[in-house]
C-alpha cells in the first residue's frame, strides 16, 4: 500500500511538471514575408494556403493535399500573411498589378505555429517525381518540391500553362522531453506538438518501440499524446546523480503519405537507495571459563549501481568483554574479558549489544543489533591450605586429627565436606560433613608389615561442595612409620633352554615383594659369564636375559646338553636379602661339514691328457661325524666322473675314442656336482669342473674310387665329385688338385665342393 500511494504521488508530480513544459514550447512559424516576381512561374510553400484546379479537378482528382501558389511578373516585393483557400476555386490569369494578389483568398492571416527541425521524405506526387525526395525543414525555412503538370489557367480550358505543385510536410515543434524519478515522479507525458499543413487534414503518429528498459511508452497514433511510466518496482539500481535516456522515436504522417521524425526524450534519475540487511539476526553466545569468544558477520546489499558499504559500530566496549568489527566486511568478533567478571552465578546472564550502522557512499543507512549473551557458571570454593597432614606409628601414637577449611566467593553458598575412602590401607578416616573436622585412626593389629624406619604416607581425598555442585579437592596426608620386613620371592623356578644355529638367547624374570611400603629391592648375580654364553640381569627389575656364544660354541653334537646356571639375590632397601637360582640348558645340533676350497678344476684334451685328478675336502665340527661323499653324476658328456665315498678322491676320464669333435683350441666344460653328507644328515655341496681341450683332426674321404671314360667325337666331358667330412665342428674343407692340364684335356676343380669334369680337347 506504501509503495501504491509513493507511484500515484509520483504520477501527479509527473504530470504537473508536463502541463508547464507544453506552454513554454509553443513558438510561432516564421513565414517568408517577401517574394521576387519572374516571368516564368515562382512558387514559395505557404503551409496554409490551399488551392485546387477548378478547370481539371474532376479529371485528376486533384485534392488539397496540393499547395498551389503562382504569382504574377512582378518585381515588387510585397509582405503578405496568407489564409486558408476554402472550397474549389481557379487559379487567377496573371495579373498586372499587385492588387490581384490581394483578394479575400489572400487576406493577411496571424499563424501560431511551432518551430523546428523537421525531416520528409517523399517519392511521387501524382504520379510524377518529386525533387527533393528528402531534405531538412528548420525554424524560419521553407522548401519546395516541384512537380510539374499541365492545367488550365480558366474554366474553358482553352489555353495550358505549365503550373508547379507542392507537398507540404507536417509542421512540427521542438522535441517532447520528459522526466521521472525513482520512487518519487513515476509518470510524465506530453502531446507531440504538431500539425498538418493542410488544413482539416489529420496526422498519423507511429512509434518504433514502446518498449523501454526502465519503463514503457504510450502513445496515442492519432493525437499524438503520449506518456512514460517507470517501472519502479524493478528498477532501483540507478544511483542518486545518475541518469538513463529513454527515446521514443516517432514517425508523423500526413494523408500526402509525407513523414517528418521526432524524438520524444524522458531522462530517468536515480535515487539513493538505502542499503538492504541481508544477515540473519546476529545471536551470540560466551560463558564464563567456557566459551570466550564468539564471531559473526552483519551482511547487506544495495541496489545501486558502484554502490560503498561501510560498517560502523555504536560502542565496542561491552560491560564484560569488548567487539571488534570490521568497517569493509561488517565481521564481528566479541571476546569475553574472563579474568576480570567471574561474578555472574550459574543460571544468572547478562546482554551485551552492538549497534551496527550499515551506511552507503551516499549516506544512506541501515542497522541491524547484534546480540551476545553472556552466561555465568558456578566457581569452585577455594581452599585456605594446601596440604593438610597427620603422623602415626606401629605400637605407638596410633591416630591424628585436623580440620579442612574452604570459603566460596558465590553469595549465600552452603559448603559440604566429603571424603573419597572412609577405611583406607593401614587405618580408617572420619569426617564431619559441616566442619571439616577430621580423624584418622591407624588400624594397629593388621599392619606390621612396615619396616623399621620405613614410612607410608595414605592420602584421604576431601572433596569440598557447594550448593551448586561446584567442587574442590584437598588431600590429608598421614604419615605411618613401621619396622623392615625382609622380600620374598613370588616368581616360579626360573628354567629355560637355547640350543646351536637354532634359539640362541632367552628371557626371564625373578620378581619378589616386599611388604613395606615403598621397599625398593636390587636384583644381584653371583656371575654373569657362562661357560657357553653371557647372562644379562637388570637389578632393578630382576629380569634377565642370556645369550649363547653360538660361533664359539659348536662343539656339542645333536642331542648332546650343558646346563648354564646364575644365582640371584634381591636385597631391600634395608639390606634384607633372599635369593633365586636361574637355570638355562644348552643343547646342540647337528653342524653341516665345511668345505676347504671354493671350487675343484681339472684339464684333458683330445689325444692328449685323458684323465683329471684332485680331491674334495671337508671336516664336520661335531665329535665323531662321519662324513660320505656322493657324485651327482658319473657321466659327463665328454668322459667319466668316479668319486671315493669315504676320502672325497675324483678322477674324470676323457672317452677319447668317441669324441673328437671339438676342434683346435675349443673347449668345453663338464661340472660334477659332489654333495658331503655328514652321519646325521647335513649336506654342503661341491662343483668340480673339468676342461676339454679339442685338437684338429684332419678330413676323411668319404667319396668312392673316381674313374669315368670319355670317347672321340662321342662323349666329350664327364663330372664326378670328391667328398670328405671333418669330425671337427665347423670345419671348412678346401678341394686342390695338383695339375689341371691332362694331355688330351683338361680338368676342373671346384675348390669348395670338390665337384670337377673332364673335357677332351
């Protein structure tokens, strides 16, 4: 309803402000005041004057859309105001004098017409060209436009005379320019000031788009009135000072089919708009010894275009912490002062407000409140001694007394004195709830267990609350002096086992109690080195650890054992002693044979050495090992391996008949792998290597006995081969003859295949 009434105000402004512009706008037509006869036909454009052929009206249909006017050869100026031609009339022969002009169809007439630019634009008149088709109409100007016809000059039509015609463009005013503003003047409008030349003929008034971006035109296509109404409700981003052109542009026609333009202008003003608070209510939340601090932020937009927030605050102190704010961002920040204000009770709250102004670079604001609550808690009573204690002994003073004293700083509280154990180890506790009053009694026949000079202390926790539950703690401590008591020893038989290439180190632990308070023991050894290996003891603990010296200690054979033992004392702290005797068995095993060398190599060759010799050898720490060697195999590919089992002896045996393929200077290598397996199974193994060197065997002839016969004038030549092979491998063979020249012909000898011939000559 606000914004209805804020758009009909405006609309009234609006309109008043267009009624003053229309009077100021109307301006009078000035209208050439002299014209120079010629002998030949001069027309000047009266825009009011009308006239028609009477002699050829029916004939052409002529109208008065035509402005007719011809003067007479005259030199005279003479200044002249016509008026309107009314009904059908002949134009006047030439006259001789000036008074012909001067008649009741030109009587001086007072015109009130607007001034301006004005453009037409026009193509034929009747059928005939127009020249100019287009051109500019200003203030105080005229133009012509000349068609030419042929009419009479009299009703009888007996003589023709060329006459000029005219189309006169509507006559128009200055621009119509209007205003609005946002949110106040919403509407302007006006009437295009302008009128047809010919008389009693109307005007056709055609806009390009009504359609503006800030609001929308109307325009009425007969009248010419028009207005500008601003769409205010979505369209508020103009700032204060800035403006936005709307421009109607409108075609004016008269019945002639002439058009002249005019623009129809309305400025649209902004206004400052007020920021708009975009945040959600600003609700925050501190409490004493809890939440400290709290943040937030006052967001907001405005409309305008470019338009500057500032953030300010009313007052950043609070009265129990202070806010920070952040002029650019309007980010808040409200930190609780804890130290200072620690009055507020539980349940009890107190409000702290920030003001916050949100104003734009035209001063324009807005505010929002932000709200933070700050809560109390209940505080603790507060102690007036730190420690409070007591001292009693075995047999002697066997209880003491004293009292816990708390005040609370929270108004009208009720303290309570509790404590967390009424029957503690060595005694029992009492207390007054009220008071603080308190009692603690040793309980003498049950505890003898406290060494002579020893003390322990027992610790009674007092818990002190107030009506809130708010608590504080304060610890009575009673001292008990009692008499030693020698440790005992509460681990089991301490016995375990390691064993060669296998478990080669073990834990354990002698743990003992002592029944004083507080009794600190020592573990001792008797001796930490073993025959076999090293035992390790932690004196505080009792735990022990022992190693066996496993690369110095082979000896023992499989199922063979040694037992390892270590006497431990734990002493108190007072001297009192008692002792645990540890126990580690250590057995062996069986210990693979070690091998004296890292390979075995021998060398034979073809139709030379035949045979290798050597030995593998190996020992077996363990006592009495037997050690066996085997061959993996007894064949090789060249030759033989034989191997004695017992003393590891070898001998390879080249099989010379069967192989001589390898050629001079190849070599081929045959690995015998020997394994040496002691009496309880363990292995190692042994590669012997053996080298075959071959020598170059020379070519056998494989080919048969090589005779052929040849006759005279009857068979000329004859072929046959020479073969051979080479047990060497790759070996190349070369065919040579001793002479190629026989005496009735001639050999030839292929040198790589031993193919030749014989041709008699």
């Amino acid at each position: 309803m606000a914004d209805l009434g804020k758009n009909k105000k405006a609309t009234e402004v609006s309109k008043s402000d267009t009624k003053i512009k229309r009077v100021r706008k109307t301006r009078r037509l000035v209208i050439p005041q002299t014209y120079f006869a010629r002998n030949n036909s001069m027309a000047l454009i009266l825009p009011s004057y009308h006239v028609v052929d009477a002699g050829h009206h029916s004939e052409h249909s002529v109208s008065d859309r035509i402005h007719h006017s011809e003067y007479v050869e005259h030199s005279q100026p003479q200044s002249y105001e016509q008026t309107e031609v009314k009904g059908k009339q002949s134009v006047n022969p030439q006259p001789t004098t000036q008074s012909a002009m001067v008649t009741d169809e030109f009587l001086p007439k007072h015109q009130t017409e607007n001034t301006g630019g004005h453009h037409y634009h026009y193509i034929d008149h009747y059928g005939n060209s127009v020249t100019p088709l287009t051109g500019v109409l200003s203030y105080g100007q005229f133009t012509t436009a000349a068609v030419t016809t042929t009419d009479s000059h009299s009703n009888t039509n007996t003589s023709t005379q060329p006459n000029t015609s005219y189309l006169t463009p509507p006559v128009i005013g200055v621009p119509e320019s209007g205003t609005v503003k946002e949110d106040t003047a919403l509407v302007t409008h006006g009437t295009i000031d302008a009128h047809s030349a010919q008389k009693g003929t109307g005007l056709t008034f055609t806009p390009d788009n009504v359609h503006g971006q800030y609001g929308e035109f109307a325009l009425d296509k007969d009248s010419g009135e028009w207005s500008y109404t601003l769409d205010n409700s979505h369209h508020q981003n103009l700032a204060l000072g800035e403006t936005h052109t709307e421009t109607l542009h409108v075609t004016i026609t008269n019945t002639a089919g002439v058009s002249v333009y005019q623009d129809i202008t309305v400025t649209v003003q902004g206004t400052n708009d007020i920021p708009v608070i975009t945040s959600q209510t600003q609700h925050g939340a501190t409490k004493e010894d809890g939440t400290l601090f709290v943040q937030g932020q006052v967001t907001a937009t405005d409309v305008d275009h470019g338009a500057v927030l500032t953030y300010t605050p009313d007052n950043l102190q609070g009265h129990y912490g202070v806010f920070s704010l952040n002029s650019s961002t309007g980010k808040w920040h409200y930190t609780l002062d804890n130290n200072a204000h620690q009055a507020l009770a539980q349940g009890e709250s107190h409000t702290e407000t920030l003001l916050v102004t949100v104003t734009d670079d035209k001063g324009a604001m807005n505010t929002q409140q932000v709200i933070v609550t700050v809560e109390g808690t209940n505080d603790k009573p507060v102690l007036h001694s730190d420690v409070h204690t007591g001292d009693v002994n075995e047999d002697g003073t066997l209880f003491v007394r004293g009292q816990v004293l708390a005040t609370d700083v929270d108004h009208n509280n009720k303290l309570t004195y509790t404590s967390g154990n009424h029957h503690e180890n060595y005694g029992s506790f009492t207390l007054n709830p009220d008071s603080g009053t308190w009692t603690y009694t040793l309980d003498n026949a049950h505890h003898q267990a406290l060494a002579q000079g020893e003390v322990h202390t027992e610790s009674m926790l007092v818990t002190v609350t107030d009506d809130k539950g708010a608590t504080v703690t304060e610890n009575i401590q009673v001292t008990i002096t009692g008499t030693n008591d020698k440790p005992v020893i509460t681990s089991n038989a301490q016995a375990a086992t390691v064993k060669e290439d296998d478990v080669l180190f073990v834990d354990g632990q002698v743990t003992a109690t002592d029944v004083d308070h507080h009794a600190v023991l020592t573990y001792t050894p008797d001796s930490l080195q073993g025959t076999y290996g090293t035992f390790v003891l932690n004196q505080s603990s009792g735990k022990w650890h022992y190693t066996l010296d496993n690369n110095a200690h082979q000896a023992l054979a499989e199922g063979e054992s040694h037992v390892e033992t270590m006497l431990v004392t734990v002493t108190d702290d007072q001297g009192a002693t008692t002792t645990q005797q540890v126990s580690v068995t250590v057995e062996g095993t069986n210990d693979k044979p070690v091998l004296h060398a890292d390979t075995h190599t021998g060398s034979v060759n073809e139709d030379g050495t035949l045979f290798a010799r050597g030995q593998v050898l190996a020992t077996d720490v363990d006592h009495n090992s037997k050690l066996t060697y085997t061959a993996g195999s007894e064949h090789g590919t060249y030759g033989d391996f034989t191997l004695n089992a017992d003393s590891g002896t070898w001998t390879y045996t080249l099989d010379n008949q069967h192989h001589q393929d390898l050629a001079a200077g190849e070599t081929h290598t045959e690995s015998m792998l020997v394994t040496v397996t002691d009496d309880k199974g363990a292995t190692v193994t042994e590669t012997v290597q053996i080298t075959v060197t071959g020598t170059n065997d020379k070519p056998v002839i494989t080919s048969n006995a090589q005779a052929a016969t040849v006759k005279e004038d009857d068979v000329l030549f004859v072929d046959g081969q020479v073969t051979a092979t080479d047990a060497d491998h790759n070996a190349v063979l070369t065919y040579t003859p001793d002479n190629l020249q026989g005496t009735y012909g001639t050999f030839v000898l292929n040198p790589s295949s031993g193919i030749g011939n014989r041709c008699r000559s």
